[in-house]
C-alpha cells in the first residue's frame, strides 16, 4: 500500500532509476513540464525557486509530458538540452512520462488521487500543474498551471518552517 510520494520509484531524464525516497526529509515541488506550451516560461521561475530554497530543503522535479497539445514531443535527451539551454534548468528533470489514462505514471496517478483538482475531478487539466509535498512525502496542497512560480513562495516557505 503507497502511504507517500517517498514509495515511488521514478526514472531521470538520463533514464537511470530514482527512488523518490532519496528526497526523504524535503520539502518536494513536483511539476509535469512541457517544452513548447505557453506555461513553458515558467522553467525561468522553477529554476529561481530552486536556485533559492534548495539549501533550505527544497527540490524541484520535472516531469516532461507530451499529453497536452503534443507539447513536449521531443525524447528525453532533446528535452534535457531545451531545458538547460534556454532556461538554464539544473534542478532534477525525470524522464517523459504520461499523467493521465490508463498509461499514466503511479506517481501521478497517486498524486492525482491525493489532492483532486476542481469539482473533485482527479485528472491532471494542463501542463505546469504543480504539487507541493511535506517533509513527511505527503501532497500538502496541488496548484494549477496558471500558478506562476513565486505566487507559490509562500506555501513553500510555510511547508519548510514544519
């Protein structure tokens, strides 16, 4: 039975296995991400986010993903340099995944299931949606893609001070 984000096993965008265990004690901001969406920007605010608060406790991971609008449709190594190259992105990237359908991560499908979006629904509406997850690798709380990155600053200040 999964009672945390940290029973999860994930693949990096270089396709070597991760246990999300191995972020035990922080503070997560998980992301599915898209290269060529109209949320893409919001990398610049990611990477800022990290570059802040990783000596704090707190990890960015992104997830590619290619359901929304064929966004993202590039493999894992043409998405890494995209990442790096035009938003300067060194915080963990996993590898492309699907969030939703029957084909769907169980990373996503869990975090869909933790924290249901509007009028209850579990699925995951665009690219960009965000969850942030407690020290303890529990959802605290998941924002839509509009969420631009620093409106997110509190929240994540207030889930590291636990």
């Amino acid at each position: 039975m999964t009672t945390s984000v940290y029973d999860f096993s994930v693949r990096n965008i270089e396709g070597q296995e991760t246990p999300l265990s191995a972020f035990k004690g922080q503070v997560l901001l998980i992301v599915n991400t898209a290269s060529e969406c109209g949320f893409t920007p919001q990398f610049a605010g990611l990477e800022l986010l990290h570059k802040s608060h990783a000596a704090k406790g707190l990890a960015v991971l992104g997830f590619p993903c290619n359901q929304f609008g064929a966004q993202d449709p590039g493999d894992n190594k043409e998405i890494a340099s995209f990442c790096e190259r035009n938003y300067g992105v060194s915080f963990p990237m996993m590898a492309k995944i699907e969030v939703n359908g029957g084909a769907a991560d169980p990373l996503y499908q869990w975090l869909a299931h933790q924290t249901p979006g509007l009028l209850g629904s579990t699925a995951i509406k665009w690219n960009f949606t965000k969850f942030l997850i407690g020290k303890d690798g529990q959802v605290i709380k998941r924002f839509a893609p509009l969420d631009q990155p620093a409106s997110l600053l509190k929240d994540i200040e207030a889930a590291l001070a636990r």
